[in-house]
C-alpha cells in the first residue's frame, strides 16, 4: 500500500511540474488527446494558418513532444541513422541533436522508420527516445547529452516486428514502462534516472505498436497495454498491469486472426474502470469494464470502429473515431455502446491550388482544444468539427498540403499547432494557432 501510495505522489508531482501548454509525450498532457489550451482559431483561412517555421526532416510517423519552450522530435536520416534533435518550440531553431547508426530493415514494401514518439519527463527534465532497432535512450532536455541506454534485443532478448519497434514509452512517476514484447519481459519498467530495471511482466504475447497508457481500475493506478506484433500464429491482446510491481490483473485475447497485422491504436479509458481497445483487421473495437475483482470483463464490442494506428478519443460519454482506412467517422455511447452517427465527410470540399479538392480524411487523427475537435487527414486536411450527441457539422476546413500517409498525430501547444508532413518532402511545421 505504501508503495502504491508513493507512486501516486510522484506521479502527481510530476504531473505539476508540467504547464498547461505542455504537450511531453504522445496523446497529450492526460493521455486523452485533450489540451487545455483556449483562445485558438475559431475559423481556418482557406490556406490553412500562418506558418511561423518549418524544418526538413526524415522519415518516419513519431509526433513531436515539448515542454514550455524545448521541442523534440525523432526521424530517421539518409535511411542509415536515427536523429533526436531539440527545437526552440516557438522559433524552430536548433538546441542540439544526437544521431546513432540503424540498420533499415523492410517489409510488404515499407521501409522501417521511426513511429515512437519521445517522451519528456518533467521532473527529471530527461527525453526518452525508443528507436526502431530496440535503442531506448534517456537524454537530458537541455544539453542533449545521454544519461543512460540499452538496446532492448541485447538486454532481454529479440522479438519479431514488422518495421521496426513503434510503441512510445510510459513516464509514471519514477518508472519508465515500455512495452518490450521480448520472452519473459513483455513489458519492462525502468529505473528513470539509471535505467535499471525495476520490473518484468511475463506474457507470451509480442510487441505492438500501442503504446502503454495510465487507467484507473476501482480507484487504484493501473497501466493498459495493448500486446501483439508480428507473431505467427497471431496472438495479442489487452493487458492491466499494477505499475507498482508489474503484476498482470487480467487479460483479454483481442487480435486479428491474420498474419499481417498488428495491434497499433493505444488504449483508450472511458472513465473509472471502463477501457476501449480497437484493432483494423477483422474483429474491430471493444469496451472493457473492470469488476469488483480488477478482472476485465467484454462490456460491448464496436466491429465498424476497426482503428488501424489512430486511437480513438473519449469525450462526455462518447467515443469517437475512424474505422478502417475510408475516412468514416463514427460516434458511439460509451455507457451502453450504441452507434449515435457515422460521417463519411463524402461532400466536403477545400480549395487547392485553384480547385475544389474532395477530401478524404483516411486514417484521420483527431484532438480536442478549446472547446472543439481538430481533425487531421492522413493526406493534409485539417478540419475544425462541431461535435455533438446528434451529429457533426464541419466549421471550417484547409489544405495544410497535400502529402499521402501524414499519420503522424497533430500537437497544439502554447498556441501553436505542430504537423509532420511524411511525403513529397518530408517537414514538421509550427502554425500560428491563435485567435486573432
């Protein structure tokens, strides 16, 4: 008890620590994809908002994280190295960056490249960066310089995936829980400050690219994993784990039945005790509650919200995200998972380069700032949505560019809206995002 006390004042502390503006690890400053910033732009202009600086980068997916002025992000270079490099968060100008060697791997015609996002701790001022190849790296935030690394098939083991290791880290209190997926240790926690392991969960199932994220089961921390990479026969699912000592509550298999798949959206509390898990190969979503006993227990399943990497958002009672590849936005009770709508977006147009441009959101990425939901199109659309119980309406909509597979998830901080361009000239771009 005293343990579990004890994790709960560090992770409160640290969660002090970090300001409202602050956007330091992937899914925003609750895990919820959720800020609390105000006075953004409450109507896009039709070219999309100012853009106050772009820098090239390379490949890869990973979202940047920043807290107050320090930006970090991760790509890969050349195809032969993987970079971190710190930004000043409002100018883009370079603090400093630190580049190892990687070996590009490749499969089904894709390339491996970055896809975990850093993850800044606010209490240690340390960037913890997970890269393709298994290097978990711990940096300090204001020099750049390592604190402690491993390589996670050296320490404990390989484990097979498809393009490389995607899952972001976990910051809770003084451990840092990565979903590891080798024998004997599916997910680890380390030691923040040395990089000693504190903990190994034993499971059989593999490394994902879902990352691990806080929940609460009857009132007590608890951390959600979404298990299950390039295993032949397929296997994965849902995991509760007690972050004190790594202890596995309970488990849910949930996993396509089809070789090339994997489990990739992260897990999504729906309030106390309830957890929704979503995968884009045959079985779709579903709601867990917790019972009395801290055992997971299938409280309704969702086939159409079959989310493939973007993780769905809860908000007041709903659930909302999009299913499959198409585009189509669907909104679901939480309390009882009854479908309230679906949106295709079929009319929505925007000008582009002198035309009328029908948008296609794809594998959309949505996130929730100032009273409104943001909608990023996997092809560059950025779309301002008036949500409610009974519908959407589409208060303004833009071209940001015109780049297939920006996958990457938007960040809104400090007023300023960050994207990763993934194609046809790779770029992360800040955006003045304040109201005018």
């Amino acid at each position: 008890m005293k343990i579990a006390s004890c994790c709960l004042v560090l992770l409160l502390s640290g969660a002090l620590l970090a300001r409202g503006g602050d956007w330091p690890h992937f899914l925003g400053p609750r895990y919820d994809l959720h800020s609390d910033e105000t006075g953004l732009l409450t109507q896009l202009p039709p070219a999309g908002p100012p853009v106050l600086w772009e820098t090239k980068r390379g490949d890869g997916h990973a979202s940047p994280v920043i807290l107050g002025d320090a930006l970090v992000f991760i790509h890969q270079r050349d195809r032969k190295e993987e970079v971190i490099e710190c930004r000043d968060a409002a100018t883009g100008k370079l603090r400093w960056e630190h580049a190892y060697a990687v070996e590009v791997g490749q499969n089904y015609g894709i390339s491996d490249a970055p896809r975990s996002s850093p993850v800044i701790d606010p209490a240690t001022r340390l960037v913890f960066t997970l890269g393709n190849d298994g290097d978990l790296i711990a940096l300090a935030l204001d020099t750049g310089k390592v604190a402690w690394q491993t390589r996670l098939d050296d320490q404990f083991g390989p484990t097979p995936v498809f393009f490389g290791r995607g899952s972001c880290p976990l910051v809770l209190g003084e451990r840092l829980i990565v979903n590891v997926g080798s024998p004997g240790a599916c997910v680890v926690a380390f030691d923040t400050r040395t990089g000693k392991v504190l903990w190994k969960a034993a499971h059989r199932w593999g490394a994902s690219y879902a990352s691990p994220v806080p929940g609460k089961v009857q009132g007590e921390d608890r951390v959600f994993v979404f298990a299950g990479g390039m295993d032949d026969p397929p296997t994965g699912g849902f995991l509760s784990i007690n972050p004190a000592n790594g202890n596995i509550d309970g488990e849910i298999p949930w996993r396509s039945e089809t070789f090339a798949s994997v489990n990739a959206a992260s897990p999504v509390p729906c309030g106390e005790n309830r957890v929704f898990i979503t995968e884009d190969y045959g079985r779709g979503g579903l709601m867990i509650e917790f019972g009395a006993d801290f055992q997971p227990r299938i409280a309704w399943e969702a086939p159409d919200l079959s989310c493939q990497f973007q993780t769905p958002i809860h908000h007041e009672g709903l659930l909302l995200g999009f299913g499959g590849s198409g585009g189509l936005l669907l909104c679901y009770e939480v309390a009882t998972g009854r479908l309230r709508w679906s949106e295709p977006f079929i009319r929505l147009l925007v000008p582009w380069q002198g035309r009328d441009l029908p948008v296609n959101l794809g594998r959309g990425n949505l996130i929730h700032a100032d009273g409104a939901f943001w909608c990023l199109g996997e092809n560059g659309t950025l779309v301002h949505l008036d949500v409610s119980p009974s519908g959407v309406r589409v208060q303004s909509a833009a071209q940001l560019f015109y780049a297939p597979e920006t996958w990457a998830a938007p960040v809104i901080s400090n007023g300023r809206l960050y994207v990763n361009q993934s194609n046809l000239g790779s770029r992360l771009i800040c955006y003045d995002f304040k109201a005018k």
